[in-house]
C-alpha cells in the first residue's frame, strides 16, 4: 500500500485521523531557514501527512498514528515527536 492510499484508507477507518484531519494539530516556531528569524508553523493533520510524504518521515507519522489508533496516545503529542525533528527545532 502507497502512502497516499494508506492515507485514504486511515481517513475512512480511523476516527482519529477523520477527525483531526482537518484539525489543526501541530504548532511550533521554528527558524526560517533563509533570515533564521523565528516563524510560527501551524500545521492541520492533513498538512502533516502531505509534508511528510516522500520523506523519510512517512514511517514515522505512520506509527505515530497508529500508535494513537491502539493506544489512545494523545495524537498532537505524538505528532510533534515526528514534527520537531523535521523541522529541526
């Protein structure tokens, strides 16, 4: 399975991904890469799972959440776990 279609598949079957998709769930400042001043990212479920695809964070997100699916972890928690090291913070 794809991750675009394990996506697909989440949104429908998981209620934690249906229902924070849309969701912001992540927050953070970080520095911008060019100027290195402090820029606040504020991220929807949505927009986490599209930055991640293609990396090596898809596996990451992926557990996380699945992770949230079975243990009841908070999914904002888990997320910035993935997040923070994409970003670098």
């Amino acid at each position: 399975m794809t991750y675009k279609e394990w996506i697909e598949y989440a949104i429908v079957e998981y209620d934690v991904v249906s229902k924070n998709y849309n969701h912001k769930i992540y927050e953070n400042v970080v520095k911008d890469e060019k100027n290195h001043a402090p820029t606040l990212v504020q991220l929807t479920l949505r927009d986490v799972l599209n930055k991640c695809e293609g990396t090596n964070f898809e596996d990451q997100i992926k557990r996380a959440i699945m992770k949230c699916v079975y243990t009841g972890a908070r999914l904002d928690v888990e997320v910035r776990k993935v997040m923070d090291p994409f970003y670098e913070v």
